[in-house]
C-alpha cells in the first residue's frame, strides 16, 4: 500500500513540476514579447508630411507619433501642457526646423530626457546658400522658408537624415530600415520624373504660382516654375490694399489662368484677387494636409505631393495624366502603429 501512495505522490509532484515549468514558460515568452515592445524607439514628430516621411522608414520598428494635427498652420501651432508628458517619454524628437516650430522646439527642449535626441531635419537637409526667402519670408528677417518638403528630392533627403538617426541609434534594425528607405527612395524617383514631365505639358508662360502661403519656394526652384507672390504676409496678418492691388495687376499682366488658395485656410482676399483679374480661383493646394485618413493608402507625403499636382497642373493648361501612375503607397510592410493626430 506505501508503495502505491508513494508512486501517488510522485506523479502528483511530477505533474506540479510540469504545470510549474509550463506557467513558467508562458510568463517567459510573454515578458519576451513585453520586452520587444519597450525596446521599440518611441519617436516623436511635428507636421504630418514629417510624420509620414518617418513611418516609411522606421514602419513597425519604432513607435511614433505626431502631435501638430493635420490642417493647423505649424507656423503658430502652440502646444498644449499635456504635450510635455510626450517628449518625456521621447527617445527621438524630429522636427522640420528653419524656425518653423519653435514652440513646439522650446517645449521638447524643456522636458527631453538628457539621452534623447532632437534631429532638425531642414537645418541639415540644405545650407544657409540654399535658403530660400520671399514675400512671407523676406531675407531682412532671417528666418527662410522652411517648406523644403514640396520638392520631393529634399523629402527624400529628410528620409536619408532619418534613416541615418535610426541606425545611429538602433543599429539592430539596420537591414530593416535600409530596406525601407531604398523602396522609398524609388517611389520618390517615380514621382520625381512624373512631377517634370506635368510641368512639361504646362505652357511655359503660364508656369508660375501665385498662392496663399508661401509653400512651394523649393519645389519651384526644382521644376523650373516661379512663385510670383504670396497673399500671406510674413506676420500672418491680412495684406495691405496696395499690396492686393499690386497683385491684381501683376496677374493680370502675367495672364495667368489660376491662382491657388488654401485647403484648409479660405481667403477672401486670393479669391478677390481671382476675380478681378479673371484668374480661376483654385482652393485645393494643401501644405501638410495629408489626402484621406490614417489607414487609407494616399494618407501620405507622396499622396499629398500627387494630389497638388492633379490639382495645379490642369489649372495652369498642363496635363496631370501621368501622376495617376504613381505608387503613393506606404513602403513597408505591416501596420506601423503611427498616430496622426487630428
């Protein structure tokens, strides 16, 4: 009879054991998983174009968020309190900059860990001989224009500055984001030659841009166009009466067919000048806008590039036929996890 208890007993400890190392096990590969998620980057980004730029590169190896909501002019987005919290938690900070979001800078400035990293994007994307400056941004202020992403090729350099920022500081995942930025690098390529070969089809007087805000300096100097004017002063206000007046005519001389507005910021003003100069007036130009929502396939910077140019270059007497061609599309693979915020 002890030798039956006895064998009892040992199946009973042989079965503990074994529950013991399986509960164990579990605990193992979900603290495994829990690790891989801690050791995702938490990276934080401004304007949406940025945001989106970042998540081609980085996909699901980092974790990202943006915190100017999409359609809010960066210019004088001032952050709220809670913001703080974020950059605190943040590992790497990516900003456009040439003084574009200086709040926003001040306030990562003040609440970064001392390890984190803040990388100016447009600060080292082109130098101080390549600023462009113009009526919103004059010269005498110091401050160029910081809308270098419209010319994809300077959008492609702000992913070469990421790509390079996340294998400096996540080596492990090199292959990773290499692969990326070279399958982003070829899309780029694509709308590159699609963005020169519309403008090719646009006669060449009418290749210049009047605009709400001054957005398209680069992109004008890369494509052979010219931005004429801006209704948008360098201090955001209204122009003066002698300033739309100079405009009006400046249109009207030019005969220009178009002149472009703002998706997200109407302006009667642009809209005046139209009409007195019997210009269209087109309002579907976005400068950080991205088309559709989070999720959607042309939620991106190269959706955002190709739907300005469907919108300009058939207002301006060109065909915009061949953008239709060009992958928009997010280059890696899986969900990322990004938060646009809205």
């Amino acid at each position: 009879m002890e030798n039956i208890f006895a064998g009892v007993k040992l199946w009973a400890l042989l079965f503990t054991v074994l529950a013991i190392a399986a509960c164990g096990g579990g605990t193992a590969d979900q603290s495994q998983d829990g690790n891989q998620e801690d050791q995702l980057l938490t990276v934080v980004t401004t304007v949406s174009p940025i945001t989106s730029i970042v998540e081609n590169i980085g996909g699901s190896r980092i974790r990202l968020e943006g915190v100017v909501p999409e359609g809010v002019n960066s210019h004088t987005f001032e952050p709220v309190p809670s913001m703080a919290k974020l950059m605190s938690e943040a590992d790497l900070i990516i900003i456009n900059g040439l003084f574009l979001e200086e709040p926003t800078l001040a306030l990562a400035e003040s609440n970064k860990r001392d390890d984190a990293v803040i990388l100016s994007l447009g600060d080292q994307a082109v130098t101080k001989e390549n600023w462009q400056f113009d009526f919103t941004f004059p010269e005498a202020a110091g401050h160029p224009n910081p809308h270098l992403w419209p010319d994809p090729n300077l959008g492609l350099r702000y992913a070469e500055l990421v790509y390079d920022q996340l294998v400096a500081m996540d080596p492990k995942n090199a292959e990773y984001y290499a692969k990326n930025l070279a399958g982003f690098r070829v899309r780029v390529k694509q709308l590159d030659e699609a963005i020169r070969a519309a403008v090719a089809t646009v006669p060449e007087q009418n290749r210049k841009l009047l605009t709400y805000h001054d957005s398209w300096a680069y992109f004008a100097k890369q494509y052979g166009m010219e931005v004429i004017g801006a209704v948008q002063p360098s201090n955001f206000s209204q122009p003066s009466v002698k300033e739309v007046a100079g405009l009006i005519d400046q249109v009207k001389s030019l005969g220009l067919p178009a002149v472009f507005g703002s998706e997200v910021f109407p302006s009667d003003v642009l809209e005046a000048i139209a009409r007195e100069s019997d210009a269209q007036f087109v309002d579907d130009l976005a400068d950080d806008d991205l088309p559709g929502k989070p999720g959607d396939p042309e939620h991106s910077y190269l959706g955002l590039m190709r739907q300005n140019l469907v919108v300009m270059i058939p207002a301006l007497g060109g065909d915009a036929s061949v953008m239709a061609d060009v992958d928009v599309r997010n280059v890696f693979d899986g969900p990322s996890g990004a938060i646009y915020p809205q």
